[in-house]
C-alpha cells in the first residue's frame, strides 16, 4: 500500500475542490454546446475563400464547398421531417425548383434584389408545405411518400414547361444595395447554412422537437398530451420545403444556370439522394446528416477529382456511394452518427477497463 | 372522330403492358417484405442491357434473348432478398428500402462499367425475329376511320395477359399463392402457422425482378431508347399506379396501370381540339394532378381498405 | 361555447403564464437561498482544507481511519464487482460456443470467487493496519486545534452574516421583480372578458356527467345509451366484461371518438361547464381530463424525463420564433416544467430512471409512467384505462396505494376501468357496470356485489373473488 497516504486521502475525500470545474472540463462543457460547435465551423469554412487567395486551396475547391453545403441545407431540412416526425417524403427534388424559378424571374426577369427574392422564396415555400403538410393528414406511410413523389414530379414537369433553361446574371442580383460577386455567394450560403442548422437544432432541443417524435412515435398518446397533429405535422413539412427552396434560390445564385430538363437536380434521385444522406449520417443527427451529404455530394468533386482514376471513371464514384449506403444500413443502421457513438462508447469502456485492471493487480500487491 | 380517338387509347397499349407488370412486381414486393423497391427500374434496366448483348453480340432472337435478361433479373432479386437483407443487422423496413436506392446508384454506376457505351443500344421488337421489312403495323379499319396497333404492342399485351391471368390463378389457387396472401397480410402471423416467409420473400423478389426485366423488354422494343435511366418514367408510373389503385389488393395496381397511360393518352388526344394545341407540354402535370386529386379522394386507393388502429 | 373559444384560449394562456411565472419565482428564491449555503459551505470547506494541509496531524482520526477505509473497500468491491461481471460474461460466451464445458467454466468461475475472496480478506487487514499505523503516529493537536476550529467557525460565520445580507438583497429583488411580473399578468388576466355563463349546468359535485351516450360503428352498437354521474374527489370504477365497451366509453370522454349521440358534461378547471364532443381531441387535456392507454403507448424514443416534459407541452407558451433562437424565455419556462417534471418523478418514486430512454424499461415501469403523464397536467379528472393489466398482487396493491394518494394530494377525480375485482371493490367508491354497451348496474361496492344482473353477467354466480 505504498500509496497511501492516509492524512491525504481524508482530506481530498472530505474536501475536494469537486466544485471547481478545472479549465479542461469548461473547455470541454463548452464544445458541447451546438452554438459553439457551429460557430467553430463557421470560422473553419469561412476562411476558405481567404485561402483560395492565397493558393492554399483551389478556388474549385471552395466551389464544390458551396455546392455541398447547398445540398446540406436541403438534408438539414429533411432530417427533421424524417428523423424526427417520421414522415416518409420523396418530394424534396421539386420545392427545389421552386426556389431556382423564383430566383430566375424575379431576380434576373424583373431584377429584384435578393432580398425580396428571398422572402418571396420563402412564402412560396411555405404555403406548399401547408398545403403537403395538410395532405398529410389524409395519407399516411408509403401511399404519401409516392405521392410526395408525384408533386415532385409535378412541380418539374411545370418547371420545365415554363422555361426549359434558366439563366442567373449576376450583374443583376443585389444584396442591400451591393453587388454579389462570387465569392460573396459563398459567404451567403455559409452564413445561410449555419444559421438554418442552428435553427433547426433548437428546435429539435425544445418542446417543439419533443412533440415532434411524441407524434412520431404515438399520435394517441401525443394527442392525450395536448400536441395537436395537424400543426406539427404542418410544420415538419413547411420547414423541410422552405429549407429545399432556399436551398434552390442559392442554387441558382452558385451556379448560375440550370437546364431543367436535363438536370437531375429536380428530379427523383436528388430525393433518394438526400434521404441516403440522412440515413448514412443518422436520422437524428444533424453533423451526421451534414457528414452524410459531404460523402454524396462532396466527396467527388473535392478529395476523389484529385485521384486520376476516379476523373476517367466518374461512374465508379456513383457505384460506390451506393455500396456505401448500403453497407452502412446494413450493419449500421443509426448511420455515421452510431458509428461514432460507439467508438467513443468503446474508447471510454477500454480506459475504464484499463483502470481497473491497474487496480486490481495493485491489491494483490504490498 | 371517335377512331381517331381510339387509336390514340390504342396507342397506349404498350404503355398499359409494361406498366401492369412493373407495377405488378412493385406490389408483390411491397406486399410481401413490406419494402418500396427503388430499384425496380434499375434492375429492368440491367436485365434489358444482358438482353441486349445476347442479341447483338451472338445474334440470337428476341424470344430466347429475354431469357438470359429474366434469369439476370431472378438471380439479382435473390441476391437482394437473401444476402443482402438477411445479412444485415436488423435492417428495418425504412432501411431495405434505403438498400434499394443504394442499389439504385450501384447500377446507375455498374451498367456503364459492364456494359462499355451506355447511352444507345438498337433493341428488336418482338415481332421481328429475321427480317426487318414485315408490316409491322395492324391497321383496322373501324368506326368510320383507321385504327393503328403495332404488331409489338399486340404481341406484348398476349404476353401480359398470359402471364398476370397465371400469376393471379396460382395467387388464388395454389400452395404458393395462398402463402403469398397469408404472407402479404402478416409476416409475422404466417411465420407462426408454418409459412416459411423467407421462401415466399425470396421468390417474391426473383419474380418481380424477372417482370421487370420482361418489361423493360417490351418497352425498349417499342422503340425507346435505351440508357440506365430509361426505365425511370416507367417506375414513377407504376408506383403511382399502386397507390392509385391501392395496395390492399393484387388487382388494383393493375387497374392503376390501365388507367394511367389511358389518361395520359386521353390528355394528349386534347391536342387534336385547337383550344389545347398546345397541351404536349402540359400533359403529364395534367395527368399527375389527376392522380393526385383521385388518390385525395380515396387514400387508400381505388380499392384499398384503411386499416384503423385500436386504441 | 366557452370551451374553443378565442377568449377561452387567451384566458387558459395567460393562467399558465401566471402560475409559471409564481413557480418560477418560487425557484429563483430557492435558486438564492442555495446560493448562499452553497457559497458558505465552499468558504468553510476552503477554511477547513487550509488548515489541515498546514497541520495534518489535526484531522479527526477516527473518522479518516472510517472514511478511507470504507472509500477504498468500496472501489476494491466495485472493481472485483466489474472483473467477475468480464469473467462470468466471458464464461457465458465460451459456454454459448461449446456448450460441453460449461461444467470447467463454472468451477473456473467458483474458483475465482474464492480467490477474489481470500484477496478481499487479505487486503481488508492490510489496509486497517496500515491505517492504523499512519494515524497513531500522529500527534494530537490540543489546544491549539481547538482555537484554530473556532477562529474557522466565527470566520464562517462572519461570512454567513455578509453573504446573508447580500442574499437577502437579492431575494427582495426578485421578489419585487416578480411581484410586480405577477401583477401585470393578473391584471392582464383580469382583463380577459370570459365568454357568458353557458347555458350548459351540472349539479354540485358533479364533475362528469355522461347521458345517453351511444357509440355506434356502423351496426355494431358498442355503446347504447349508457348514463352515469361522477362525483368530484371519487373514484369512480367502470367493470364490464370484455368487449362490453369500456375502453370505447373512455374514447368518448376523450373525444379519440365522436359520440354517435349522446351529452358528455364536463366542469373544467375554469370552473365552467362544458359538452365535450365541441372540444378537439388534443384540446381536452387542456380543460383538464387526462388519460392513460390500455397499450402502453409511451414514447419509446426518448426519456423518461422527457415523457413527462411531453406531458407538460400545453404548459409551455412560448412562440415559435422563442423556441427556434432558445430566448431566455425558452430556458425558464424549460426550468419550470423540468422541475414540476422532477417533483412528479419523486412523487411516482421514478427519479432513478430519469434520463433512461423508455424503450428497454419494464413494464411496470412503463405503465407508472403513464400515469405519471397524466399528473404533469394538474388535471381534474384523471382516467385510466386498465391500470393493474399484467400487474402481480404485490403492484396491485401498490397501484391501489398510488391511486389513492393521488387522490388524496391532488384533489381531483379518477375513473378507471379495471378487470381486477379485488383492486375495484377495494378503492372505489361508486362502480359501473356495463354490458354489451348498456348500463347493468351502478352504486357502491357493496351494491354491485349484491346487484343479481351483475353476477350474472360478470362477476359469476360464485363471488369467491370479490369483497377482499
């Protein structure tokens, strides 16, 4: 017991400095706050186009950046109307082009500035998803998510009879008065971005998010609690078609021109797309969510456009998000969200068994 | 007038054949493992393009081409069924059906690297085995004016016929049959009175996949152009066609399938009118919003039963 | 009517928003009487922890030789705890792969509880006499030990006094604070012109009253024409066999159904009386009926805790624009709820399992959850649905317990449906008993028991069961 000492020992029992949080455990108290978290990141990423200045990175890098996180914020609303009400929807694709026509003719058409285009987006987007949100009521499970599909498909064929090709000049779009250069675009969406994630992440962590899942998981017992299901119902689905517009409106903005005919962007496989997103990442994680997204849509045009083999090959890039998805549903069914759990879970059990095993060979000794 | 209307109800003969099969396959797995099959076109595409291999490489008819295509559809629907969903760990019914998209972009991937150009392939119709100068055409002369049915299309809506009327009678009468219903009502319940569901399962997914197959058969020679995505319109149209018609029964979403491509063509016989010239391009909106507003009417499908839960 | 009205909502609103804001003045008091102990008691455990780091000899010695002694055969027995639960586990897992040499598994098992058992014994005297050997050497501190605690304790107390002061300033702000909160929302509710007096009465005491009630589904007639008064502050027992239609009378009440025909009378905690099929079916709760399910339907997803904070949704009246930015006024309303939340843990005796997810617990558990549910919304009339379904005696008995001391403490009126005789005749104090949707019978206990169409029909010709 060459350890003991027993005058110590009392003391650190009897009057730890338990109530004083060390400055690694503030630190840490700190990181776990999604607010920091989020602005962390947003620092991360904002500086990228500083770096594309100066050479560090590629200003196609940065591009690609935009673009994913464009599709990020379309999967940030779907998680919450997947992960968190429940509600099947393959329609994702079609609000999308809501906020790309709105942003054709207002802003190119009739020259708006951004800002009201961003407003009109937004009522528009609304009232769609009140209205699929009060068909809802109606249909349930995979009648509604084949009917989702059938507005989608709706919305892309009215889409692409109005105007087969859309055109965005960005001498006319106007923030506040100011012109919008590319790199301010990038800005936008970034600041877009974080500030939808932080939305939604409060929401999932206030009473809003709880009635959500109760009315997931039980309609009776969540109307018994006083949780009306038509409103949240509603406005899981206004959130996630208010989301895929704006995600649409700085489509537009990033790229400028979309052929829709052509375009897979409105079409089925940008729904299947995001839902594999959500469901890599974990339905109830929005990191994950956000990590998902980067493996669909980010992987290939940053890190894999580097690797030769994989330019040549682009369909490979496609047979392998596949397998992926599959795989991880397979034997992850909580996603990239679960996978990490574990492997903290796992790293915590290993210290914990290490420390015991110290201790107990200590015993036996003097 | 009226013949002229009816060649164009006529027209959509094929249509009407390659939708009831595919919708028919998208039931059967939906009823059977409770899974939305996304890679139903995927997999009809991948069965056509083997079909379209045998065909041009080796020269061998279109009657015995489709063979090798249906057997690529049975082997791949099995594969699905028995590795891929029983190997995982508890993979729910939202996860199969996120499978099968990724299934959907492994093809997407896989068919190029397979099969070299993916863009065009020329296909053959059925009714063309040697020559390609035979009429292809039936003209019938009927209610004051012409009538025009393919010879494909008649051909492929025998084949429909014989096989849905074989596949309901067994449905109705056989051993196998009587496990599908059992099965498709509950899993659970027939895996106690002694169904062995992973049979069913396994044989639900290699049929549906094999129609596939044969549907994509018909549709590419109809005349369409063959790429991965060719199937796609097909499958958005036979998963409406199960809602419209319901997935309660095994003879709804056959109805569905009638009905959309009639209405379709129906739409677009507008056009004849000088008032709605212009209608093509507006034709499948119109068509959709239709759907829509029948399935709001009756959500549970034309013939579907609404399931209440106790409380 | 009084029930859906607009007046009616923004009087509902503007009460809770009042006895939040009292709860929550109540807290921030607490909040600064806790603040003040606490910071006292880290000012005396600095003092105390000063002085025996300059004088070590000084500590108490028979409460360091107890203190460390228990600390260090606690964390022996846990870690000994912990390797047996590996070996065992490890034992279990070779004993699954080749079940032949579970017989050497179990002696290797056996034997290394003997071992740990001897090093137990071992290590226990090693640690008292080594103990005992640092401490004896010690000096004792004398006189001067006893200055030195009493110059800490007149210093603590010093500290008291100041803190105290500073406290007490406090506590008058907020008092004033929310005094003044509390007038403003009193004044605002005072303000809120309630609808006229409905034309709609009950007699006194009456808190439910049903009248003819008819349920019927196309030909089937599950309810017909059932009628009966429930008294405020009884609990009032509904016994039918199955299929009779309880569970659908319930529905009723709670507007899961539309009643064919029928009134359902209802005097809500605004006093005033209501028909119950013009409210919607989340609204009821709001006028005070709250329930639990036949199937347990708890939800799965998230935590016990959290269930309850469910249960206590229409009590937080935050906006949506509050919720989505978390406002300050989130977080205290959060507080309010979370702490009435943690009082009806202690109540339920759940507090242990507060921040377990819902899915894996038993359940017994399960069904107290839901009942703990319906307390969250200080209801006037709670109603459950087969309480004692898959209960043994002993929780039987305990539920009985439980309902009682709900009643008791809260006040408010219970209805239940049950298909435990022993547990019915024994709490309730008025029974109803329906068949195939018609009333049998209804009175006391004693009455149903001795009524001839209920032992028909229900109770059997034999009453061994009943009257315990």
């Amino acid at each position: 017991m060459t350890d003991l000492n027993v005058k110590q020992e009392y003391l650190r029992l009897t009057y730890s400095d338990h109530h004083k949080a060390s400055a690694d455990e503030k630190v840490k108290k700190l990181l776990c706050i999604p607010l920091t978290q989020y602005l962390i990141f947003t620092v991360i990423l904002g500086i990228f186009p500083l770096l594309a200045q100066m050479g560090v990175l590629t200003s196609s890098f940065v591009f690609a950046i935009g673009n994913t996180m464009i599709y990020a914020i379309m999967a940030i609303g779907f998680c919450l109307l997947m992960g968190y009400s429940g509600l099947a929807s393959l329609g994702t694709a079609g609000f999308v082009g809501i906020g790309a026509y709105i942003a054709y003719y207002l802003m190119q058409i009739y020259g708006a500035p951004f800002g009201i285009a961003f407003i009109v987006t937004v009522m528009v987007s609304l009232l769609s998803g009140v209205l699929v949100g009060f068909i809802s009521l109606r249909i349930e499970g995979i009648y509604l998510a084949i009917l989702t599909l059938g507005l989608s498909e709706i919305l892309r064929n009215t889409f692409i009879s109005l105007k087969s090709t859309i055109k965005l000049d960005m001498s006319k779009v106007r923030l506040f008065g100011v012109k919008i250069g590319e790199e301010q675009v990038y800005l936008l969406i970034l600041a877009l971005f974080v500030l939808l994630l932080w939305i939604t992440s409060n929401l999932i962590r206030s009473p809003i998010g709880r009635a959500l899942l109760s009315v997931k998981n039980s309609t009776s017992a969540a109307q018994a609690m006083g949780i009306n299901l038509m409103k949240y119902r509603v406005l899981a689905f206004v959130i996630s078609t208010v989301y895929a517009a704006i995600a649409g409106l700085m489509y537009m903005m990033l790229l400028r021109n979309m052929t829709t005919s052509t375009s897979t962007l409105l079409s089925l496989a940008t729904s299947l797309n995001i839902l594999g997103a959500v469901v890599i990442g974990g339905a109830k994680s929005l990191w994950g969510t956000t990590f998902g997204v980067f493996i669909i849509y980010g992987l290939q045009s940053t890190l894999l456009s580097k690797v030769p083999f994989f330019v040549e090959n682009p369909a490979f890039i496609t047979m392998m998000t596949g397998l992926l998805i599959i795989l991880i549903v397979m034997f992850f069914p909580g996603g990239v969200a679960q996978m990490a759990g574990n492997l903290v879970q796992k790293r915590k059990n290993g210290t914990i068994n290490a420390q015991v095993q110290r201790r107990v060979d200590s015993y036996g000794r003097k | 007038m009226f013949a002229a209307f009816l060649s164009t109800v006529c027209g959509s003969l094929l249509s009407i054949c390659v939708t009831a099969l595919s919708a028919f396959s998208v039931t059967i797995i939906f009823r059977t493992s409770t899974t939305a099959n996304f890679a139903q076109g995927s997999v009809a595409a991948f069965g056509c393009y083997v079909v379209a291999t045998y065909l041009n490489q080796w020269g061998i008819p279109v009657y015995l081409g489709v063979l090798p295509g249906m057997i690529a559809g049975v082997l791949i629907g099995l594969f699905i069924d028995l590795v891929v969903f029983r190997k995982g760990r508890h993979v729910g019914e939202l996860g199969k059906q996120i499978i099968t998209m990724g299934f959907v972009s492994l093809f997407y991937g896989g068919i190029p690297l397979l099969f070299g150009n993916p863009e065009f392939i020329p296909f053959e119709p059925f009714y063309n085995t040697t020559k390609a100068s035979v009429d292809s055409n039936v003209v019938l002369n009927a209610f004051g004016g012409e009538i025009v049915l393919t010879k494909h299309a008649l051909i492929s809506a025998a084949i429909t016929a014989v096989v849905l009327a074989a596949l309901f009678l067994l449905l109705k009468y056989s051993k196998w049959g009587l496990g599908v219903r059992t099965t498709a009502s509950s899993e659970f319940t027939a895996e106690l009175v002694g169904i062995n569901t992973h049979v069913i399962t396994a044989i639900s997914w290699a049929l549906a996949c094999a129609l596939g197959v044969l549907a994509a058969v018909m549709y590419a020679g109809g005349g369409a152009m063959i790429n991965t995505s060719f199937m796609g319109t097909i499958q958005v149209n036979a998963f409406l066609a199960c809602i419209l018609g319901g997935f309660s029964t095994f003879y709804g979403p056959i109805v569905g399938a009638v009905l959309i491509p009639v209405l379709s063509n129906c739409v677009g016989f507008l056009a004849n009118f000088p008032a709605f010239s212009d209608i093509s391009r507006w034709q499948m909106v119109i068509v959709y919003i239709l759907l829509l507003v029948i399935i709001l009417i009756k959500p549970q499908g034309l013939f579907g039963k609404k399931v209440v839960k106790k409380v | 009517m009084a029930g859906s009205d607009r007046a009616y909502r923004k009087l509902v609103r503007k009460k809770t928003m009042l006895s939040a804001e009292k709860e929550y003045k109540g807290i921030l008091l607490r909040d600064c009487e806790n603040q003040l102990l606490q910071k006292t008691e880290v000012f005396r455990v600095q003092l105390m922890q000063d002085l025996y780091t300059a004088h070590p000899d000084w500590i108490p010695k028979e409460e360091a030789k107890r203190t460390v002694y228990e600390n260090r055969m606690n964390q022996f027995d846990t870690d000994i705890a912990f390797t047996m639960k590996q070996a065992s586990d490890r034992a279990a897992k070779a004993i699954v792969k080749d079940p032949g040499c579970r017989e050497s598994e179990e002696q290797r098992l056996s034997e290394l509880q003997k071992q740990q058992a001897l090093l137990r014994e071992d290590y226990s005297n090693r640690l008292a006499q080594e103990i005992d050997a640092q401490l004896t050497a010690c000096r004792d501190g004398g006189s001067a030990k006893e200055a030195a605690l009493a110059e800490i304790e007149q210093k603590v107390g010093a500290y008291r006094a100041q803190q105290a002061k500073t406290a007490e300033m406090q506590a008058e702000k907020i008092r004033q604070t929310e005094d003044a909160k509390i007038a403003k929302l009193t004044a605002a509710l005072s303000r809120v012109q309630t609808a006229p007096a409905g034309k709609l009465t009950l007699p006194e005491g009456v808190v439910l009253r049903v009248q003819d009630l008819c349920m019927y589904f196309g030909g089937v007639r599950a309810v017909d024409g059932l009628s009966f008064d429930v008294k405020k502050g009884e609990i009032f027992g509904l016994i039918g066999p199955n299929g009779a239609g309880k569970t659908t009378v319930f529905n009723c009440i709670t507007q899961f159904y539309k009643p064919t025909a029928g009134t359902l009378l209802f005097e809500n905690k605004a006093g005033e009386i209501i028909s119950l099929p013009e409210e919607k079916v989340h609204d009821v709760v709001q006028q005070g009926i709250a329930r639990t399910f036949q199937n347990v339907e708890v939800i799965r997803e998230v935590s016990v805790l959290d269930n309850l904070l469910i249960a206590g949704h229409r009590q937080f009246t935050a906006r949506l624009i509050t919720q989505a930015l978390h406002l300050p006024a989130l977080k205290k309303q959060e507080r309010i709820i979370r702490e009435k939340a943690l009082r009806v843990l202690e109540f339920m005796g759940l507090t242990a399992y507060k921040d377990w997810y819902a899915a894996g617990l038993p359940y017994g558990i399960l069904k107290k959850i839901e009942i703990a549910r319906t307390l969250m919304c200080d209801p006037q009339l709670i109603i459950l649905d087969e309480p004692a379904a898959g209960l043994n005696d002993t929780e039987t008995v305990e539920l009985a317990e439980l309902i009682r001391r709900i009643r008791d403490t809260l006040g408010c009126t219970i209805l239940l449906v049950e298909h435990d005789m022993g547990l019915v005749m024994n709490i309730c104090q008025t029974i109803c008993a329906i068949s195939f949707g018609k009333l049998l019978a209804i009175g006391t206990p004693e009455q149903i028991q001795k009524d001839p169409q209920v032992q028909k029909a229900y109770l059997g010709e034999n009453n061994e069961e009943v009257g315990q």
